[in-house]
C-alpha cells in the first residue's frame, strides 16, 4: 500500500487528466479527478463505457480503454462512486491491468460480475489517510460469452434482471499455488 500512496500521484496525472474532467474535494474522499460528461457522456461507468477486456501476456484482464487518456485512470488508483457527483478517481501509484473484483456464478458460469476495487484511502492535504471503511463495489454483470467481446457495455444486465442475476454469484478467489489435494506427492 505505501506504493501506492506515493503523493506524486496527485501531481503526476494532473496534467493528463486536467482537460478531461476537474480535480475537486470531497468531503469523504478528499483530492478527486471527476470526469466531464462532455469527455464521458452520461453513462459512464469505469470498466464498462468505452473499451473492452483483453488479455495481457502473462493471461491476465486487462481493461483496454477507448479514451486516449484511459492508461491513468483504469490501471492506476481506485474509482469511487460519490452520490450527487457521479464516479470519482483516486489517483495511486501502482500499476494492475484493472483495478477491479470479479463475482462468478456458484454453479455455472453464465454470468460474470465485475467492480471498481473499491478504495481503502483516501488524499488529504497531500497526505494518504485510511478511510477505515471500505465502499460498497457497484457490480455490472453480463453473460460470460459476452465480456471479451468489443463493447461488453451493450450485454450488462439492467433493471429487475440484477437481482436474481447477482444472487446467484460469489466473490472470484483465483486459485493458489501450492495447494494440495489428497492426491499430491
């Protein structure tokens, strides 16, 4: 985490960011870049609107952003939903080809949720403080056969079918190395 809370963070995506959004206060999240609409549109959620999963070459997802200056915010920092102001960046300073948590089916594998990693600090005065809580992640689900396709934003499920499609699924742990079945020498 203290990589990540390197302060020149703030100073360093600035100039990127300044002409796609403003940097504000809030009162719970401190220093956050908020895209403009007229950048975003209306819609715009982090990991959904412009662009699509890839792989990298190691075979992990990566987000593969639309907007030219997509690099910063969807694989360094954490994305926030702040009510009344729409999604809001934190800015950080390490590096993951999304920032995201995944949810999967128990039985199956129809459907597949994924979040902003939700944030665990936050910049005030300059200076990274714990939130001491951690956010609510908003998950979009969409069917598993359509979230490597190029814009998995028309497959989310919307309205009334979020329910019983998010009820049906667990939070994705990747399996570890090491682990040991009977079986194992």
């Amino acid at each position: 985490p203290a990589l990540d809370q390197d302060p020149s963070a703030l100073g360093e995506f600035k100039p990127v960011l300044d002409p796609y959004g403003t940097w504000e206060d809030d009162p719970t999240y401190g220093t956050v870049w908020v895209p403009s609409t007229a950048a975003v549109g209306d819609d715009f959620a982090p990991y959904v609107t412009a662009g699509h999963w890839g792989y990298t070459d190691a075979g992990e997802y990566v987000w593969v952003s639309d907007y030219s200056w997509g690099w910063a915010p969807f694989h360094y920092g954490r994305w926030v939903w702040i009510g009344g102001r729409g999604w809001a960046w934190i800015p950080g300073r390490v590096y993951a080809p999304a920032w995201v948590v995944w949810r999967t089916g128990y039985y199956d594998d129809y459907y597949v949720g994924w979040a902003p990693m939700p944030p665990t600090w936050y910049w005030h005065a300059g200076f990274a403080v714990s939130l001491w809580y951690v956010p609510p992640a908003p998950y979009v689900f969409c069917r598993s056969s359509y979230v490597f396709q190029p814009y998995p934003s028309q497959h989310i499920v919307r309205g009334t079918g979020m329910g019983p499609v998010a009820s049906h699924t667990r939070p994705y742990a990747p399996a570890r190395p090491g682990a040991r079945g009977p079986y194992a020498l």
